[in-house]
C-alpha cells in the first residue's frame, strides 16, 4: 500500500518520511572528489529510498535495476522511483553508465539480494542457513573503478516512516580478498533480517539458482 502511494506523494512528504540519518558519511567521500556505491536489500521500504534518497544527497544519485518484462509496469516502476531526481539504469547498460564522464561525485545503489541468472558469475555462500547464490555486480565495480561501498540498512520508525543508516564496508576495495565485500553485504543483510524477518521480501524466490 505504501509503494502505490508512492505515485502521489509530494516531494514535501517523503521528505518527512525518508531521513538519512548519518549523511556525513557520505559527504566525506563526495568532500574527496570520490564516487561511492551504497549496496542493500529488499528489506522494509526500498522503494520509499528510490523516491527519497536524491533529496537527503548532495549529488547525482543513480539507481540499478533489472528491467520488468512488462512494459507498463516497468514505466510505472520508474516514474514512480525517479519522481524526485534518482536516474534509473538498467542493469543492462550498467558497464556503459560506469564508463560515462561526470564531473561530480555520484552515488550508485544496488539491491544485491536477487538470485542471479546463470549467465552471471556468482559467489556461492551460506545465507540464512541456504547455499546461496550472490551476483558480483557490487564488488566487481568497486574493485574496477577503486569506489568506497557502504551499506545502507533501512530502517522502519513507524508505520510509513523509514529512516537509512550508512556503515563503511571498505574504503579501499582494490586491497581486499576476493569475495570479502561481497561476504560483507551479504552479512549486513542478513543480521538484519534475523533481527527482524517480517521486513525482508521473503517472497521473491531468492534461491531459484542452484550450485
């Protein structure tokens, strides 16, 4: 029900119910020049994120995502997340937007918790007692362009009120193992979901993909 009011909110209002609550973070990087990547979850209201986080964010902020298969649902989709400034690019297009010149820092987010196809090279982990399958869309683009990845936990205050809290995951990923950010984000999410389940999708088939 939130996600179709989504379609009417004004700006004023996900401006009440969408707070970053620790934005420093962020501004240290973009202080540097640097862009950074913000990775999560399906977890309480990412789409309340999509339509507030360009306001809470000095800069260009760019959201990937798999495009819908249904072509009316997949412009409401995107009407609805770029209402108030978030640029939308498609998964698809992720290595031409990565090689595009800017001359601002900008942030780009990833839902890094969707069972990849097997076209995709994966990390295989236990996630949630489950082998689990996790894309490497996050780490690889990190380790490729050297770009800090913090972790963005959304968390619910009350009912329509969300809030985001951004912790460092590393600020140096070209110096970490292989999989070891990958394992972080991984890790982040799912103590959220221990802590409170009935906030995570349970219903998008996380592990279609089998080892």
């Amino acid at each position: 029900m939130e996600s179709i009011k989504l379609f009417s909110i004004s700006k004023n209002q996900i401006a009440e119910r969408f707070i970053v609550n620790n934005p420093e973070i962020i501004q240290l990087y973009f202080d540097q020049g640097k862009d950074i990547l913000i990775v999560g979850g399906h977890y309480n209201n990412w789409e309340m994120l999509a339509a507030g986080i360009d306001q809470q964010v000095p800069y260009d902020t760019i959201g990937l995502y798999s495009k819908l298969t249904n072509a009316f649902f997949d412009k409401k989709m995107k009407e609805s997340r770029s209402a108030f400034g978030l640029r939308m690019v498609t998964t698809k297009d992720s290595f031409a937007y990565f090689k595009e010149e800017h001359t601002t820092p900008r942030m780009t987010i990833f839902g890094a918790d969707q069972s990849p196809t097997y076209s995709k090279s994966v990390h295989w982990t236990t996630f949630l007692s489950q082998d689990t399958a996790v894309a490497l869309g996050t780490e690889r683009f990190a380790k490729k362009y050297n770009l800090p990845v913090v972790y963005g936990a959304i968390n619910k205050v009350k009912r329509g009120h969300y809030t985001l809290d951004i912790s460092v995951l590393t600020d140096t990923p070209t110096d970490t193992a292989e999989g070891k950010i990958t394992e972080l984000h991984t890790r982040r999410l799912e103590q959220q979901i221990l802590a409170q389940p009935e906030y995570w999708l349970w219903t998008h088939k996380r592990w279609k993909r089998k080892r």
